[in-house]
C-alpha cells in the first residue's frame, strides 16, 4: 500500500509516456514548470484541483486513469482511514481513456 500522492505520480508517469510525451512537453501543455511535473511524478507534491485539470487536458486523459488504483479504506474501531494503493500488474493501456476521448471532436467531452 502506497501513499496517494505516489499513486498519482505513478499513473501520471504512465500516461505521460503513453502520450510519449518529455516531462518539459507536459509541463509546457499544462502551463506548468518542468520541476513540478517531476516532483509529482515522484510523489513529493500533491495536485490540487486546478493542477490536476490542467494536468488531464493537457494529457488528453480522464481524471480516473491518474487515481486508477486508488481507494479509501475508512476508519475502524482503533484504526484511522487511510488511502491505499492496489497495483495489480501494469495495465495494457495505463491510460485507456486517452484514445477514447481523442477519438471525440473537440469540445464534446464528458
């Protein structure tokens, strides 16, 4: 079990390889600087909202592909809620919502 943010950075990792895409390519298509983007790729930043648009626009992705894996497992009697993170091999497609919402005209996304 990981830390929510290093899940993040794990799947927006893949997906920005998937795009083939440089880090300083993403960064330059989310208005982002290059240093942010590696930070978050190797879990020491956690995106806010606004980020993580800019992030799924400028990947051309859906939000879940960047939590995919990703879970809340709430409190018990004597334990506190924590994320966890369940990787069950890499994925075919790491970003399967890419080619999908490429695939639709612009402005037509869910």
């Amino acid at each position: 079990m990981v830390a929510l943010d290093r899940t993040l950075g794990a799947n927006l990792r893949l997906c920005r390889e998937a795009a083939e895409l440089t880090q300083e390519q993403l960064a330059h298509l989310a208005d982002l600087h290059p240093t942010y983007i590696s930070l978050l790729e190797r879990g020491q930043r956690n995106p806010g909202f606004e980020i993580t648009v800019k992030l799924i626009g400028a990947l051309g992705i859906a939000a879940d592909d960047l939590y995919r894996g990703a879970r809340w497992i709430p409190p018990d009697v004597g334990m506190e809620g924590r994320f966890a993170y369940d990787r069950d091999g890499a994925p075919a497609d790491p970003c399967p919502s890419r080619l999908k919402l490429a695939d639709q005209p612009k402005g037509t996304e869910d």
